[in-house]
C-alpha cells in the first residue's frame, strides 16, 4: 500500500480522486488537505507522517509548485502526482519542468489511475523517500533515578538557550514515572499514548502529548503503577524540529508495549 497525502482545495477535484484511490485498493490515504498548506505546515506533516506519495492540486500553480520544492527539501524521493480538471499544456509544461512526473485530469479513469500507481510504486521500491534524522541524542543512565532525571532536565534547558531546533526531553522508565513527578508536569497524556496513537500522530495531536516549556518538550512515561512490569533502558533528550514523536518512532513503542503487554 502507497501511503499517501492529498492537497486540493478544490472539493469536487478532492472527492474524485479520494473515490478512486479507494477503489483501487492500492492506496493508504494519511491526510486529506482542503487548503494549500504553508511551508512550516508541510515540515511538519511530512516529518510526523513520512508520506510516499502526494497527489497535489495545479489549481493555484504558484502556491502548489512552492509545496513541491519544499517537499523536495524536506523529504527527498517523495513521489508528487498533479492532478487537475483538466489537461493545459503550457501548464502542463511548467509542472513537468518542476519536476512532477505524473499528472491525472478528471474524471479520473481507472486505468490511468493504475498506471500511474504501477509507476509509483516502482519508483518508491526503487527509491525509498529519505528521512534525514539530526543523529544528535542524549542518553542519561537511570542507576540513580532521581540525580539523572534532575541533569537531563538541566541539560535540556541549557540546550534550548544554544541550538536553534527544539528539543524533546523523553522519559523511557515505563516503571518509575520519575520525570513526571520531579517536573511536577500536570499532562495526562504520556508515552503510552504516544504508541497508543501511532497512526493518528501529527502536528495537531502532539500538543496533547507533551508539556511545552519555551522551547522545550517534555514526554513522560505516565503513572508509575502500570499494569505490566518492563525494565526500562534509557531516558533520551533529542533536539527536534516541530513535532518529534513520528508515527514511526510511535509505532515502534507501541510494538514494544504489546510484547511485554502479552508475556
């Protein structure tokens, strides 16, 4: 299944396509946008959802050959579909020029579709999209609970006076809940739902994840008397940009949560 994302502000143009992507059964749709979205709002949404293809509307060419440059920076080998009412030429030239290598025009034909999806799916299992991680992370060891939680929380905050990106202060000890009763942090959410809502994670969801502070985010691991026992490993700071918690880092966790769920 390609996971994909559609961006059309154009309702009738949206609906089609979305009725015929469903029928394929080819195509796992992430995000629906009925608006161009600006820059930031493409970072985020591709950094929190990692999508192969993005079926994009030609209605306002300059708004929608921005989001593909931008989407050219911001996650490399991402496969971007025009799609428009109907086929200009010269219109048709400058999208290709830009580097779109695919167009669809209404009412979109099954077999084009298909086509178009064989082609994609080659592309993507010949050239996966690159996600580039920034590689910087701090471990603090949790021999003495109580000493580390208070230096990684320090050594958070003299990072967000000195990196430009955010940072994210994480507490992995599912069995302690420590940072969150040292911080005093007041958020119900944790880590825990953070996996619970793997599939669902995004820009939106992520404030109700964690406890902001300037430019520190804070994510604990929950209560500590949770219903399963399991020896933590690590409590890690990571400088982010927007929201950290990917669905695949998310999904990942919550892989985690079933295997010691079910011993």
């Amino acid at each position: 299944m390609l996971k994909a994302a559609i961006i059309s502000p154009d309702a009738h143009l949206r609906d089609e396509l979305e009725k015929k992507l469903t029928r394929s059964g080819r195509v796992t749709c992430l995000r629906t946008f009925e608006h161009y979205p600006d820059a930031p709002e493409v970072t985020r949404f591709v950094r929190a959802r990692a999508p192969e293809v993005v079926f994009l509307s030609m209605e306002t060419r300059s708004l929608a050959l921005a989001i593909v440059r931008r989407l050219e920076h911001d996650l490399p080998g991402v496969q971007v579909v025009a799609i428009d009412r109907e086929c200009n030429q010269q219109a048709l030239v400058e999208t290709i020029r830009a580097g779109v290598k695919d167009c669809l025009f209404l009412p979109f034909d099954a077999s084009e579709v298909n086509e178009v999806l064989d082609r994609l799916s080659a592309n993507v299992a010949k050239s996966p999209v690159a996600f580039e991680w920034t590689g910087r992370f701090i471990r603090f060891s949790l021999e003495a609970r109580r000493r580390h939680v208070d230096r990684g929380a320090e050594s958070s905050m003299a990072l967000t006076k000195v990196m430009e990106e955010r940072v994210l202060l994480a507490d992995f000890d599912l069995s302690s809940g420590m940072l969150r009763f040292m911080l005093k942090l007041t958020q119900a959410n944790s880590l825990r739902e953070a996996a619970e809502w793997a599939l669902e994670i995004d820009e939106s969801v992520w404030p109700r994840l964690v406890t902001t502070l300037g430019k520190l985010d804070v994510l604990h691991a929950g209560p500590w008397d949770v219903p399963f026992s399991w020896q933590p490993r690590r409590c890690g700071t990571w400088p982010i940009s927007g929201a950290l918690c990917t669905a695949r880092c998310a999904w990942i966790f919550r892989e985690i949560l079933s295997s010691t769920r079910s011993r």
